[in-house]
C-alpha cells in the first residue's frame, strides 16, 4: 500500500514539473501577444508591437526552458556520478 502511495507521489511530483514547465513557455509568448495587440497595438491599427512582444516572450520561454533543461541535466548528472562512486566503493 505505501510503495503504491510513493508511486502515485513521484508520478504526480514529476506531471507538475512538466506542467509548470509548459506554463513557464507558453505563458510569455501568450502575454506578450496579449498585451501587444491589446494595449499597444489597438489604438496604432498596426501589429507591429504584437509581433514583437510575442517574439520577445517565445524567447522569455525559449530560455527558461533552456535554463531548467540544463539543470536538470546537471542534477542527473550528478546523481550518476554519486552512483558511479558508491557502487565502485562497495
């Protein structure tokens, strides 16, 4: 009963983890069109600050996602090495 509880905990622990990721790309891009069109844009008649402001948050996003991307990377790669070392030492 417990093991199937731990299961269910690190199967939601890392669908939160995607989950936030997503949320963390999509939801510059969609504010800076947003904001762009809206409050920008509007009184102009032009999409010139739409475009731009989507472009700058696809980029926002491109980066966070870059940035946790190598941290996890890094994590793992540190937890290889930990392994690496104990099962050499035992």
């Amino acid at each position: 009963m417990l093991n199937n509880f731990n299961k269910q905990t690190r199967a939601i622990t890392n669908s939160s983890k995607y989950l936030s990721l997503g949320i963390e790309v999509f939801l510059p891009a969609v504010l800076g069109t947003l904001i762009g069109h809206y409050w920008l844009d509007e009184p102009q008649k032009t999409p010139i600050w739409t475009i731009s402001l989507a472009l700058l948050g696809f980029l926002i996003g491109m980066y966070k996602l870059f940035k946790t991307v190598l941290q996890i990377n890094k994590k793992n790669k540190h937890n290889d090495n930990h392994k690496y070392n104990n099962s050499n030492n035992s």
